[in-house]
C-alpha cells in the first residue's frame, strides 16, 4: 500500500558533508612536495605541471559529481520539507478537490508532522485543556486567528473532537494521513449523495521555545449542533444524551387498531421506511466504499435519524428515517492508497454492511438506550437482511 509522501526527516546538510580534497590544486601541491622532496624544488613543479595536465580532466570530473551531489542533496532536502500525499485518485472531482487542498497546506503548513520535537507537542497537549492560545486558519480565511480550546465533545475511534465555539469542532487526529484520508472520503461521499459529516481542511499553529509549529487539521460541525437540525447520531458509540434524544423517534408508526408487536415483526412492513437506508448502502457498495469491511476499524458503523425538515430526509412519508452516516475511515495504521477503495465489494461485505445497519434500526425502534437487542429483534434483523440483499 502506498504510504503518505509527507517528506522525511530532512537529509544531512551540505555544509556537513565531508569535503573532497581531489582537486586540481591539492593534486598539484601534493605532487610537487613529494618531487622536489627526493630532487629540487624546481624539479618538483616541472614534473606536478605536467602530470596536472594528465590528471586536469578526472580531477574535474570528481569536482562536477560532488557539486552534483551536493545540488541534489538540497533539491531532496527541500523538497521533503513540502506535505503531500501520494493517492490513486479516479475520480476528477474529488482530485481537483484535493489539489486546492494541497495548495492550501503547502501555504500554511511549515514543518513536516516527524520534524516537530516532542516537547512541542506536549505544549499543544496542554493547550487542549484551554489554557494557552491556539492559532488557526482555513482556506476561506486570509490570515491566523486566534482560538481556545473548549471541552471535548468526542473520542472518536482515533482522534478527538474539541469544541472551538460557533456551533463547530476541532478534530485532533492522531496520525498525520488520516487527516487527507477523510477529507477524500468526506468529498466522494458528497459526490455519490451518502450523507456525512461536513468538514473542511484547517491549519493550526503553535508556538514553543520561540519558534512556531503547525499542523494539517480540520473543523467540523459540532456533534450537538446535529439535534437543533432534527437530525439524531447513532452508532456504537452513542453517548447517553444522544441516546435520551432518540427516545421516541420511532421509524414505524403503527395504527391504533393494529397489533403493534406482528405489524413491528412484519418485514414487508419496514420496506418503505428503509428504502433511503438500503439505497445509502447500495451506493457505498457499488462504489467501493466499507463501513467496516475494508477497513480495520469495526465501529465506522454509524448512521443517522432524519425527520422531515432535514437536508438528509428522502422526503418521503414516514416522519423518520434512519440513513447511513459514514465518517472515521482510517486509523494510525490504515491508510487509504487509491479512491475508490475497491471497484465494488463482494455480496458477504454487502449482507455484514446491511445487517449492522438494520441492527441499528432496530435499536431505534426497539430502545436505542439498550444494551441488546431481545432475541426476536435479532430474528427480524436476519429477515430485513435476507429480504433487502442482491442476490
């Protein structure tokens, strides 16, 4: 798998590179001292001159190759110092996308994520509890503002999310990579209707004994900000007030004079109220993208209630919906070396996607505040997904 071209540790210096002492004027000397040692110093300088005629060309030559060095040696240098990522992008979007995010980090960003020191980031550690100013910048932004960390609002699977006021969030990821990573998923998402979470690129800078540090990050809209929209998280890691806020957000509503447990337990019955979920599932699958199959992190599963009103609400007539949700697609270790990921997943990652999307909807129905789901809930998820698979 290609890794992320974020330059290396810069190479050793030039002017620390041991110097040749083959040139055409310590040739020269080394031989008339030698001569005139046994004869004269006229002698000497006779048999250097016209051996350093002989020796003028490989002389010169081994000045031209350690010039060349020492030429590339800093263009290698140099150009390590930039942040870039190497990707196998298809799509031309989602490329010119990030090209204008590339331009953006090679504006702002001035040290390579290996070449900040450790007590650096211990600093930025301590400006996570609020205390120390943090400077930030985006690409709709001309210059660095000025910021606070506020309380963290999320551990996600590998990073963290920190409230920075207007409604928005900061993500502080753990690895360098997973920060290009998601903002190319987040815009082939986009691009094929799947909702996620909105994000944008940010820098921020930092400074310490002196000197300022930065690091590619980016913002996102701030997870509580989703209810005001009637719109309700729900995955693995829930958190007790998401769950209190699904409380009640049934996806079906069953008549009065209908038995409630058979017309639940039906599956014909859910086919309408999740037909914006299948599809979202359907699209990920036919476009090479995983929640969890490619992927080495298991609770990518995320998904979200919609009701009417809301961006993401099909339109259609059920007051609720459940639709997927995917974000976090890489970890320290995963990477992501081409877009799409795979041309197409197989039909055993198609039926693993959609049964954990189903179990999910069943939790809202059942009790999103439920540890497990009861045996016949288990039941009716094995039914949806064997009625709703490609065969």
């Amino acid at each position: 798998m290609t890794g992320p071209t974020a330059g290396n540790p810069a190479l050793n210096s030039p002017q620390n590179a041991p110097n040749s002492e083959w040139t055409c004027v310590s040739w020269f000397k080394k031989i008339s001292d030698t001569v005139a040692s046994k004869t004269s110093r006229f002698f000497g300088r006779v048999v250097a001159a016209v051996l350093s005629v002989a020796a003028f060309i490989p002389s010169l030559g081994v000045d031209l190759v350690y010039a060349a060095k020492s030429l590339y040696d800093r263009k290698v240098t140099h150009l390590q110092t930039k942040v870039e990522w190497i990707r196998d992008i298809h799509d031309n979007d989602v490329k010119t996308t990030m090209a204008n995010h590339n331009r953006f980090l090679a504006k702002n960003v001035l040290h390579h994520p290996e070449a900040i020191p450790e007590a650096a980031h211990r600093q930025l550690a301590e400006a996570l509890n609020g205390d120390i100013p943090i400077e930030l910048i985006t690409p709709d932004q001309n210059a660095f503002t000025t910021f606070k960390f506020g309380e963290e609002l999320r551990i996600g699977e590998s990073r963290r999310y920190y409230d920075i006021g207007d409604g928005q969030a900061l993500a502080m990821n753990n690895c360098p990579h997973q920060f290009y990573d998601e903002l190319m998923m987040n815009r082939y998402l986009e691009k094929l209707g799947v909702p996620t979470i909105e994000i944008k690129p940010a820098v921020i800078r930092w400074e310490f004994e002196g000197e300022k540090y930065t690091m590619a990050t980016y913002i996102t809209t701030s997870f509580s900000e989703y209810a005001k929209q009637n719109a309700f998280l729900m995955h693995i890691r829930s958190t007790s007030e998401e769950n209190e806020l699904l409380d009640g957000k049934k996806l079906l509503v069953v008549d009065e004079d209908k038995d409630e447990d058979e017309y639940i337990r039906t599956p014909e019955n859910w086919d309408e109220v999740l037909k914006p979920l299948v599809n979202d599932v359907r699209t990920l699958i036919d476009n090479g993208v995983s929640t969890r199959a490619c992927y080495r992190i298991a609770a990518t599963h995320k998904a979200i209630v919609v009701g009417k009103g809301n961006k993401f609400h099909s339109g259609g007539p059920a007051k609720y919906e459940i639709r997927a949700f995917p974000y976090e697609f890489v970890d320290e270790t995963t990477q992501l070396d081409q877009l799409p990921p795979k041309k197409r997943l197989t039909a055993r990652e198609e039926e693993e996607i959609l049964q954990h999307y189903f179990e999910l909807a069943a939790f809202v129905q059942f009790n999103p505040k439920a540890w497990c789901l009861p045996k016949e809930w288990k039941k009716l998820v094995k039914y949806l997904v064997e009625r709703h698979i490609r065969r």
